[in-house]
C-alpha cells in the first residue's frame, strides 16, 4: 500500500475502536516491529459500485457504494478525498440492513476522473464489529462526457454527516515519573495508569533502539483496564525514552474505542555507586 500523506476527510463516523497491538520499533521504521502480538484478519472490501476503474459511469449517479466481506459497525465510516481536483460532492451515508454495504449520497460531473479512498492511514472508521479495520483502498473512475440533449438538474447533496469523535482517554501517572532522575535500575516494569478503563490493545514504541529498555516479558493490561504494564531490565546509568501510541501507532485506546494521544516518556537510571 502506498504511503498517501495529503488525504482530507469526506465523510465518516463511528466509534474509532482499536486494534490490539503491541508495537515496538523507531517511530517511522518500515522494519517489522520487535515484538508483536498475532492480528486477525480485518474486513475486505469486495465490491465498489461502480467498479474499481470504471469508464464512462453515468454522471446523473446519485450514490456510491462498496459492499465488505462482514458484518460492519453500523456507527462508522470514512469517505476520504485524495485532492480536491478528484474529489466528488459527498453526502450523507449510510448501511444497508445487512450492515455489509455503506452508500453515500453524491453529486457528479461528467468528463470527470473522481478519486476516492475507503479508509486511509489517518482515517480508518470502516471497522468491523469487532473494531478491525478495513485495509485502505484507492477507488478511481470517471464518468461520460456531456451530449445527447439537455441533462437533468442535479439533486442536491446534504451535507456530509461527520460523527463527532469521543473523547480521548489521558495518562494520569508514571512509574517512573516522567522526567524522573536517578532511577533504580533493579526496577522490573514500567506502568502507565490512565483515566478510564482501556480497550485490550496497546502500542509501546521506540524512538530509538538504543534509548528503549530491553523488555523481558509481554505487556499487560491490569484486569479493572486502567492500568497497562511493560516488564523491564534497565541498566545503571541510562537514559530511556518510551512512546505510548505515536502518530503510525495508537493500540492505547479508551473502550469506547478512542486513541490516546502520543506520550513522550523519558526518564534515566541512577549511575553504578
């Protein structure tokens, strides 16, 4: 999948619920991470309506719509716009009883090349009922040219229903502080506590290979879920830094499926007397 750094919402909703995850690798590495927990298949789209490269698509079309190969969290979806240039009029959106097909309402223009992305790397609202999501996918076709007498007016487009997003959970305490000098080394976790309970997925990962405490065991999570736990060996005078989520990575997430927002956690063990 090609990485797209310039996509702008269109249209989405829902509860963005997580992946569970742990990923440990410099933030922006393309390498697999160190150490990961096993992931499930998510949901694949399997049919676009019009299809995928479609030419001379009717232009009078009122609607798009892409089917999934599952059952889908009826609360989300994300329409995405590569460029302006390509992007049709979005409307409202919506499942159909099967909650497999999502169809959006839009306006066309003929002679037009339209690009559309179902989920992106920043906006990942088709999820399954689980909270997988749907891999992204790059939806291009273009529509007949004008002629054959006058066209009808276009209907209008509502405007584009956008579910307002929950609110973030929030670290309330680290052990060690963030910050903190002089650290014992023989400390044998580092533990997070946050706000709320958290949905069973985490991302602990490095700014660095050499500023990243070597782990020696899996993460956890505490049984009430406000607590998350990473099984250490530090070394006598040494500076460490820790991310919880990044911008790539966001397993730390509330139950209602919203991502923490990136930490930055650093502290240094006290030096051999």
């Amino acid at each position: 999948m090609p990485a797209v750094v310039a996509l702008l919402l269109l249209a989405c909703g829902g509860r963005d619920s997580g992946t569970p995850r742990l990923d440990v690798r410099p933030q922006g590495a393309a390498e697999p991470p160190t150490f990961a927990t096993p992931l499930d298949a998510g949901p694949r789209a399997v049919a676009f309506d019009p299809p995928l490269g479609a030419a001379g698509v009717d232009p009078s079309r009122t609607t798009l719509a892409v089917t999934f190969d599952r059952d889908m969290d009826p609360e989300g979806w994300a329409w995405v716009v590569e460029n302006a240039a390509t992007a049709p009029e979005v409307g409202e959106s919506s499942w159909d009883p099967a909650q497999r097909t999502n169809t959006v309402q839009v306006r066309l223009q003929p002679g037009r090349d339209y690009v559309v992305w179902v989920n992106s790397p920043q906006y990942s609202y088709f999820r399954d009922r689980g909270g997988k999501p749907a891999a992204p996918v790059r939806w291009t076709f273009s529509t007949a040219a004008a002629g054959g007498g006058p066209r009808p007016p276009l209907p209008p487009v509502a405007p584009v229903a956008v579910h307002a997003a929950p609110q973030a959970p929030r670290v309330v305490a680290l052990a060690p502080a963030d910050g903190a000098g002089a650290v014992d080394p023989a400390l044998a976790e580092l533990r997070v506590t946050f706000d709320r309970a958290m949905a069973d997925g985490w991302s602990w990962v490095m700014e660095s290979p050499e500023s990243f405490p070597t782990m020696t065991g899996k993460a956890f999570l505490t049984p009430d879920g406000r607590e998350a736990v990473l099984p250490v060996r530090l070394e006598a005078g040494r500076s460490y830094v820790v991310w919880l989520n990044s911008d790539r990575y966001q397993g730390f997430r509330g139950r209602d499926g919203a991502a923490l927002a990136p930490v930055r956690w650093a502290f240094s063990t006290a030096a051999v007397r």
